[in-house]
C-alpha cells in the first residue's frame, strides 16, 4: 500500500484511512472538536470557510524534448498549442474507438509540460505516453495516413522524453472563500493577479512552490506543486496560519461530494473507456479541427451519427440516496444507469449524476431509480446543482 509524505500527519490528526487506488488515504478525520469532523462537516467547511487537501497520491508527468508539445497533441483530445507559459488546460486522453482513458491538468512549464493525471491511471497513462514516444518513423507514417506529408512531417519533429516525477513533487489543494487570504499570509506573489487555469512560481515560508488557481470543488482555491521532502513543513504552515479563518484537512469524502454538487466527473464513474467525450458532455474540450490524434475518427464518426446516450444530473424525488450502479427507470425500462449518489450538504438534497438514453436525457424529465428492487422517483435538473463560487477573475468550475 502507498503512502503520501502526510501519512503520519494524517495519523496524527486521527484520520480514518482506507484504501483509494493502491494509496492509504485519509476519508476524513475524527481529531477536530465535536462539530468539526466527519464528511459532512468538512464538505461545509470547505463551502463557508476553506479546506486542506492532500492530493499527493494523483500522478504527475513531465513531458520534455523538442517533440513535448507534438507528443501531447497527438494523445489528447484539447489544443496544446494554444496554451502560453503559464496556462493550464483541461484535457482528455482517449483510445482509437475515443474511449476515455483519462482526464487530465497540462500544465505549460515553458521548456516542458506537466501532466497531472489520476492515482488509479498512473501506469496506464504513463505506459501510453512511453509508447507512442517511442514509436518509430514508419509506425508514426502509418499512423497519419492520409495527412498531407508536409504537416505530418511538422507534427512528428523531435524527440519528447516522459517522467514520472510523482515521488519527488508533492499536491496539495487549499479551496474555499479564505482560501487566497490564508495563502496570501504565506506568499509575497500577489495571488489576485493568477487567473482561473493558471499558475505562478514563488516562494511560501522560503519553498519553492507552484500555484495555481485550479479545484476540484466548485470553490475558489488553489493547488500546490513543490518538492516532497517539505510536504509535513508546507502542510503545518498552513493549518497554523489558516486556524484563526475555519481552515481544517479534508478527506476524500468531502472531496467527492463537493465535486458531486459542482457536477465535476469522477474517473471511474462518470469517465471510463466504455464512455466517449460527446456522451459525457465535455465536447468542448475536443477539437477536432486542429489536426491528427488518437481518437479523432473515432470522434468524427461518433458526432455525425449521434450519441445513444447522455450524462445527466438529477434530484431525488422521493426521501432515498442513489448510488453508482443503480438501475434509471422509465416506464418500468431500464434506460441508463446511475455513476454518482450522494446526500448534498448544502443543498440538503439527495443528488446523482448518470447515464441516460437521449431521449429522456432532457431537464424536468421525471423517471425512477431502482433501489434495493424498489422504484424510487428521481428528476432530471439543471447542473451544476451548486452554483459555483466567482472570484475577482471569473467563475471557479465553469472550465474545469
């Protein structure tokens, strides 16, 4: 089992630790005063003040050489060529028949990119970039078939090297309202000036850090990017100094049920390769217009034709929670599935995300869900079901 440089600052904190993805990780903790822990609590914490997150366990991948950018283009779905030294982007790896394999952050370092790809999808992705970098020429040809040679010959230049520099870089998260005040105390860059989806180098208590203004819960916040070896130093600053403003850890408990209310899809349940971009409803992120990639004609095919199905946000009608895995009924026919469930802390609601036929796939459509043999009455509404937090610079989840 793989353990984050937090582990035992997770112990300390009395967190209760299970398994995610081969990595022992906190859930949530139980070392607060009374009204202060559990996943309820925490998920409010991070909605009315600000929450810590270690987030050590995700991959991060350095994509360097001549040929980075041309190896990124060629394996996701977004347009790395329009990202600057600073910017972010949200993208999408996907197989030949446009399976999504991963989603992911690419960070523009200037000289090379960051990936930050999922715990569970560390090797795979890692396996993927190692082997379409190290395809020869002729493979490479085959691959553009029918491109013109000139812009194949453009698209394939120089040689792009792959790192997992995961043990060696730590992640952390800080989100919430207090967020850039508690952060601010440590940093002498002005975090006002980082836009939504990019980052800035500098220094906190004297590490080097890179931060970015990104999330994973609908609020505004920032990630954390710096050397390992200062995770427990970096880790303590910040709950010391964030103590007076409501900051606490938060485990991946609160973490998935703050995504939930901002609708943001989780690997595994709502993305898989059994399921396509379009499906999924982040087709703005493919853009099929800048050239070759994996997955393109795949695409192509998928968008003239249509898709069967759609991912949908709905609301319980009747007093039950879903969960991953449960039937979507209409008329007694089962027309999709349920991939996320979960009790809404701050809307005081029962909520899920899911799979369901086009045609029912529409706002206010009401169907049911099967639980424990039992139809249930659920309704389809408008996502996300929270409205996500604005900041100086625009609105937090909107591109994520």
């Amino acid at each position: 089992m793989n353990r984050t440089p937090l582990y035992n600052l997770h112990l300390k904190d009395k967190a209760h630790m299970e398994d995610f993805n081969g990595w022992q990780m906190p859930i949530y903790y139980t070392g607060l005063p009374a009204g202060r822990y559990g996943i309820i609590a925490e998920h409010r914490a991070v909605r009315q003040s600000s929450g810590l997150f270690d987030l050590c366990h995700m991959a991060r991948l350095k994509i360097e050489g001549a040929g980075a950018r041309n190896l990124i283009q060629r394996l996701t779905t977004n347009d790395v060529s329009t990202l600057k030294p600073g910017d972010i982007q949200y993208s999408l790896i996907c197989n030949q028949e446009a399976g999504i394999l991963d989603d992911i952050l690419i960070y523009n370092l200037g000289e090379s990119y960051l990936l930050v790809v999922n715990a569970g999808n560390r090797d795979a992705i890692l396996s993927w970039f190692e082997k379409w970098a190290g395809q020869d020429q002729l493979e490479a040809g085959k691959f553009l078939t029918g491109q013109d040679q000139l812009e194949a010959g453009k698209f394939l230049t120089g040689q792009a090297g792959v790192k997992d520099i995961s043990p060696q870089m730590a992640m952390l998260a800080i989100q919430g309202p207090a967020s850039q005040i508690i952060l601010q105390r440590l940093t002498d860059i002005d975090l006002s000036l980082i836009k939504y989806y990019h980052f800035s180098e500098g220094k906190i208590k004297g590490i080097t850090v890179l931060i970015s203004r990104t999330g994973y819960t609908g609020e505004d916040g920032f990630e954390l990017y710096f050397d390992s070896g200062s995770a427990e130093t970096l880790w303590s600053e910040l709950l010391a100094v964030g103590k007076d403003y409501g900051l606490q850890p938060i485990g991946l408990g609160a973490r998935d049920t703050l995504r939930l209310e901002a609708a943001l899809p989780l690997y595994g349940n709502e993305l898989n390769a059994g399921t396509n971009p379009f499906e999924a409803g982040l087709e703005r992120f493919v853009k099929l217009n800048k050239g070759d990639f994996i997955g393109r004609q795949a695409l192509i095919k998928i968008k003239d034709e249509g898709i069967k199905r759609k991912l949908i946000g709905f609301e319980m009608v009747d007093r039950a929670i879903s969960r991953a895995g449960y039937s979507i009924l209409k008329d007694r026919k089962c027309i999709g599935r349920v991939t996320s469930g979960s009790f809404s802390p701050t809307l005081n609601k029962n909520i899920g995300l899911g799979y369901a036929e086009t045609g029912h796939a529409y706002e206010g459509c009401e169907f049911e869900i099967e639980i424990r043999g039992k139809p249930v009455r659920a309704k389809n509404v408008k996502t996300p079901f929270y409205p996500v937090r604005k900041d100086s610079n625009g609105i937090c989840g909107k591109e994520w």
